[in-house]
C-alpha cells in the first residue's frame, strides 16, 4: 500500500543523493534521473552525461520543511535522459554544490523494453483518461513454484494530492509481495504525457490449475478546476481499477529434476579458475551462478569436492534485483583450499539442473572440471601424492595367488611337507637355547653385541638421522608469522591451517589443535573457526573473536608425564 502525499513530491534527506526511475529500459526510451540536494544551485554541470546519454529538459522543483524546530530548504532536479548504445552504461558522479553524487548503473537493452518481455501479458483500464493503471506479468502461464514478476503502474497526468494505490494478494493458490522500491518515469501514451509511478511485485503458485489476481486500485484526491478554487474547493475524488487477472499454472513436469528450479537462464562460471598452488598453502575458488527469473531462495547450494585438499567453503553471497520486469538473482560463493600434498589436484562443482520455461526443456548450468598443478610445500607437505597403482597391483597379486599355489596341487605337497619339518626343527632348537640362556654363542660372536651398541648409540652420532635445528626454527619462526598475519587480516582459513603447524609436537587438524590449548578463550573461539569455516557462523564475528583471544599468540597446555603402567612390560629392556 502507498500513500501518495504533497504531489507525490519526494522526501527531503540532508545530503545529496541520486535515483534512477529506472534499473533497465530499452535502447530508445527515456529514464529520468533525480537529483535531490539541500545545496543552493542554479543549474548542475550535466556535460559528463552527454558522451552516453541525450539530455533533455530539466524539471526543477522547491521544498520547504521544518526539522528540529529550524527551518530547511531542499530542491529537486529531473533530467531526462535518452542512452545513446546498448549495454551497462554508467552514470558519474555529479557535482553539486560542494559534494559530488555517487555513481549508478543502468541496463540498456536492444529491442522491446525490458518492462513488457515477450512473452509478458498486459492489462490496463481508462487507458487515456486522466488517471489509470496497467498490470503487467512476466508470464501468464507459468510453471507451479516458478517466481512470476508482475509490474502494476500508476498513470496521472494531473496533480494528485493524496492516495491509495494497492495490489491485493490472492484469496489461495499463490503468495505476493513486493520487491525492490518504487520507480517513477515519465511516458506518452495517446500523444498525451503521463507521470508513473511504478510498483513490482513477485508472484509465487503454489498449485496448478487457475490463479486469480485481484484487481490493483487507486483513490485520491487532485486539483479541481478553476471555478472550483474561486469558491475554496480545489479538490476532487479521483479513483482507478485495473481489472482483474486470471493465470494458467501448470504442474511441474514428470522429467524435471530435483530440487525444481524453474527459470528463464541459469549460468554457472568461475572467474579466475586456479592453475598452480603449493601444498600447505591456502588458494581461493570464487563461483558464481546467476539465474534470470528466480530468487536466491530457489537456487540450491554451491559445493565444491576434490580429493588430497582441504576445503573451507565461505557463505554464500546473493545480489537480487527485479530488472526486464521479473526477479534477477547472482549468487556468489568462496571456498577456501589447501592441498595436502604435491600433485595433480582436481577440483569439481556440482552441477545444477534447471527447467527452462520459456523453451520447456531440462537444462544443467556446469562448468568444466578444474586441474590444479601443486608444488611441493614444506614440513609435512613436502611429500608427493602416494601412488594410487600399489594397492591395485597388490589386489591384483593377492587374487592370483590362490591359483598358482592351490592345495589341489600335488607336485606342491612334498615341498609343504619339508617346510614344515624344517620349521619344527627350528623351533625345538630354539626352546634348548633359551634354556640352556644362550650366553656361550652370544660371547663368542661378536657381531650382535656390535649391532646392539649401533642400534642404542643417540641419533646425533649418526649423520643421516641428525635434525636441522636451524631450519625447524626457521619453519617454526614462519609459522608464527604467518599465524600472525593471518590473525591480523581475518583470513579464516589460514588461521586454520597455522594453527595446529605452531603446536609443539605439530598436529594434523584444528579439532587436536583445539583439545590442545590451555586458554579457554582461545578453545571457544577455535570453536566458532570451525562452524564459520563449514559455512554456520558469522564470520565477521569470528574474525573479532580471535582477534580478541589471540593477541598475545596460543596457550598450549604442557603435556604430563605418562602415567606408570599398571602390567610389566611383555619384553623388558636388558
């Protein structure tokens, strides 16, 4: 509902601000833009319109306003404005007195307006009179589910003071309700000049069959005539119908996928698709999927899966509009990855199936699987991929075994019947020589008690096993910083993957890295890292929250000592 007040004038606001009465038209009309400022100006610098746009008359208009018991002067300016191409033209700021205007955006289309598509169903009353008001929906057959955009617009070419101009829902069938703000314009219709006032709204069945649209109405109050303000009386009732609509909804189809996403389009694309990354180290996918004629509600959720990395997935981001008169939709996601080792990773997003209403068929918006080259890391990281031929080859062999040494095999038996016998041998000479305590054959053979004194001498004695101290310091001291940065920029996932690599000894995941830190501040916010990072938490909140808990780095609780066992030791050391 919309009260229409002081001829429709616009609110006054303490700054300058910019409209368009339009998003999108087509190549060829007009769209008026607004300018409303409290600066005193006499005429605005419009010259950077002109290399886009044809600029025709300006319409200025003054406001008187009381706030905060002071008295406040405010003027609007219209310009009309024709674009003179196709495509996404931009608007520049304006100076204005002392400030200057924010930028805007408008989609200009070839061919018809985007205001009635093609397959868009109109109906208008009084069309010509002084007052009245056309509707007119996206699609007049749509599918059950499908977001239908319906458009009610209000024509006047006399000055209203007052009104009431509404749309009813439905009695049962759909749901209703407005999106986006209002928009106004000017059109010729007849040869005669009309002000607009633009209303959209989004229209949902909920069942086939038919769907019935109360009629959109309006009543007011506008100047009466000459004779009339003679007398005191310069105002007369006004009102309009625009009749009412009946929609033809049909039922979803038998070989439509599930989840039903009924559209116009759907695309799916990945802006800046990975080629190279090092593993251990983060690298984001950003995706995105725009959908023409469905809400963000409808779309389903963005998953990203490969195999060897990590991946944190960031909630997902929607941008509506209502545009070419129906609901417009681009649904971002990022998702943070981390290879867990050197390789070839592959990475693929799930597609997403759609109903194409305008050509009634089964379409899939996909992109391309992605192939990841990952260099060696460092630490842990620093290992290849581990080959995936060994386990096929051992099943190969372990299947083959059984046929050429079956037991059905005769040639095979006096060879089993010597391996045993030798084996039973063994074994008797051995219990005699533990019981005679073998101590004769261990003083007159030298080599085992050398064996032994290699195997307890300390690892420093032997180069191969001695540890770089230099570069685990090193790597020790590049954890810490990168921890820090991480914290610092509110990169989430790098918080994640630093973490568990600054605990002493180094864990594998944030779950151990959590159960290991002794601040229970920083427990509870490793907590809400990990609800955020799958996509259930505020992210900006969590970036606070470590902030906060970890100014002064992680509190590791120091590790016990192991308790005494409580049998004696199978085989006790000498």
């Amino acid at each position: 509902m919309l009260l229409l007040g002081l001829v429709l004038a616009w609110p006054a606001l303490a700054d300058t601000r910019v409209t368009l009465s339009r998003d999108a038209v087509a190549l060829g009309d007009a769209v008026t833009l607004s300018i409303e400022t409290d600066q005193p100006i006499a005429s605005p610098d419009l010259a950077p319109l002109r290399n886009d746009f044809e600029v025709g008359g300006i319409d200025s208009a003054r406001q008187l306003s009381i706030e905060n018991g002071g008295l406040r002067t405010s003027q609007t300016l219209r310009v009309q404005l024709r674009p003179r191409r196709a495509g996404m033209l931009r608007i520049p700021a304006l100076a204005i007195g002392n400030q200057r205007t924010a930028p805007l955006l408008l989609e200009v289309t070839q061919g018809a307006s985007p205001s009635a598509p093609a397959r868009a169903s109109t109906a208008s009353t009084q069309a010509g009179g002084p007052v009245f008001i056309d509707t007119v929906f996206d699609d007049d057959t749509p599918y059950v589910q499908q977001a239908v955009g319906v458009t009610v617009r209000l024509h006047y070419a006399i000055d209203l003071y007052n009104g009431e101009f509404r749309q009813p829902e439905p009695a049962s069938g759909g749901s209703l309700q407005p999106v986006g703000s209002d928009a106004r314009s000017v059109q010729v219709v007849g040869g005669r000049q009309y002000q607009v006032l633009e209303r959209h709204y989004l229209l949902v069945p909920e069942r086939s069959g038919l769907l019935r649209l109360p009629r959109a109405s309006f009543n007011g109050e506008a100047s009466g005539d000459f004779i009339d303000g003679l007398f005191g009386d310069a105002r007369e009732s006004v009102s309009a119908q625009a009749p009412a609509r009946t929609l033809k909804v049909r039922p979803i189809p038998a070989n439509a996928a599930q989840p039903w996403l009924p559209a116009r389009s759907v695309t799916m694309r990945v802006p800046s698709p990975p080629r190279q990354a090092r593993a251990g180290e983060a690298f984001d996918v950003v995706v995105e999927l725009r959908a023409d004629g469905a809400t963000a509600a409808q779309l389903p959720e963005l998953t990203l899966t490969g195999d060897g990395a990590q991946i944190f997935p960031e909630p997902a981001q929607p941008a509506e509009n209502f545009a070419s008169g129906r609901p417009q939709v681009l649904l971002t996601r990022r998702f943070s990855i981390v290879p867990q080792h050197a390789g070839t990773l592959r990475l693929q997003i799930a597609p997403v199936d759609w109903w194409d209403v305008a050509a009634d068929a089964l379409r899939r918006a996909q992109v391309p699987e992605m192939t990841v080259r990952v260099a060696p890391g460092l630490g842990r990281y620093a290992a290849p991929a581990p080959p995936s031929t060994q386990a096929d080859s051992t099943k190969s062999s372990a299947t083959d075994a059984p046929s050429r040494w079956s037991f059905g095999n005769r040639m095979m038996w006096p060879a089993f019947a010597a391996l045993t016998l030798l084996m039973a041998a063994a074994l008797v000479w051995m219990l005699r020589r533990r019981a005679h305590g073998g101590r004769d054959d261990e003083a007159t053979s030298p080599a085992p008690a050398d064996t032994h004194t290699a195997r307890d001498a300390p690892a420093s004695s032997s180069p191969i096993h001695k540890p770089d101290q230099g570069r685990i310091a090193a790597e020790a001291a590049r954890h810490a910083k990168d921890f820090r940065r991480a914290i610092e920029t509110g990169d989430l996932a790098a918080v994640a993957r630093t973490l568990p690599q600054l605990a002493t000894p180094a864990v594998a995941t944030l779950a151990e890295a959590r159960a290991r830190l002794a601040d229970p501040a920083q427990a509870e916010a490793t907590s809400q890292l990990e609800r955020a990072l799958w996509g259930d938490g505020d992210a900006e909140a969590v970036r606070r929250q470590l902030k906060r808990a970890f100014t002064r780095g992680p509190s590791w609780r120091t590790p016990g000592k192991a308790p005494k066992p409580l049998l004696p030791p199978l085989y006790p050391e000498r």
